[in-house]
C-alpha cells in the first residue's frame, strides 16, 4: 500500500468531516442527550421528593383517623357509662317509689282491717244483743258483750 497525496487528503478530508459533524450534527445532540438526561433526573428527584411526601400525608392521615377514632371510642364509652349510671339512678329511684308506694298500699290496707275489724266487732255486738235480747229476753249490755268478745 501506498501512501501518496490522495490518502492524505482523504484523511485530511475525513478529519475535517468529523471535526464538522461534530460541530453540526453531533455537539448538539450530546446537548440535547445531557439536557434530557438532567430533566429526566430532576423529574425522577421531584417523584422521589413527592413520593415522599405523600407517605408522610398518608402517615400523619393514618394518625389522625386512629386519634379521632380512639376519642370516638372514648365519647361513646363514656355516654354508655353515664346512660348506665342514669339508668341505674332511675331503677333505683322507680324501685324505692315502687317501695314507697307497696309501704303505703299496706299502711291503707291495714288501717281497712282495722277499721273493717271494728266495723264486724260493732255488728257482732249489735247482733249479738239482738239474739241475746230475743232468746233471753232482757237486754245484755254492751260492756258485758265486749269483754267476752276481747
């Protein structure tokens, strides 16, 4: 192989194609590629930053809904607890009304038996002294009656 003019101008013409191709075509695609590739890291960055910060919403969320639910809990123990104290304080007071009026029931009923007693001691007597008067045939006092009835 021979090296005359012609191969140094080819290679001299091939040098100058590359020089310029490099400055035409392939320096602004390299520019283009690292401009790309610095979005597409800065946008992969602000996923991650969001990505992130999502999770934290998602945690504190978490933590707000189990907080308002612990204190729904507590409400309704609470109200459960004071409508049973309200409810035994009721059944009390209804069972001590209830006793009250059972207490007075018997108070009345005694106070008829008494007087339905004397009511029956007056008629015995009354027709005791009626029989009395009729088979002996004087009238027995009602004294004498009493005693023997006690």
């Amino acid at each position: 192989m021979e090296f005359n003019a012609t191969f140094i101008i080819s290679i001299i013409s091939f040098l100058m194609f590359v020089a310029i191709m490099n400055k035409i075509f392939y320096a602004p695609i390299t520019n283009i590629v690292q401009q790309r590739e610095e979005k597409i890291k800065k946008d992969y960055d602000a996923a991650d930053s969001l990505k992130n910060e999502a999770t934290t919403i998602l945690k504190d969320r978490d933590e707000k809904l189990a907080t308002a639910e612990q204190k729904a809990r507590d409400i309704i123990a609470d109200k459960i607890e004071d409508y049973n104290s309200k409810s035994k304080e009721e059944t009390a007071l209804a069972a001590e009304q209830a006793a009250q009026r059972i207490q007075e029931q018997k108070e009345l009923l005694n106070q008829e038996k008494i007087n339905s007693e004397r009511e029956l001691k007056s008629k015995v007597i009354e027709l005791a002294q009626s029989i009395s008067s009729k088979i002996l045939g004087f009238n027995v006092e009602k004294d004498e009656i009493e005693g023997k009835i006690g």
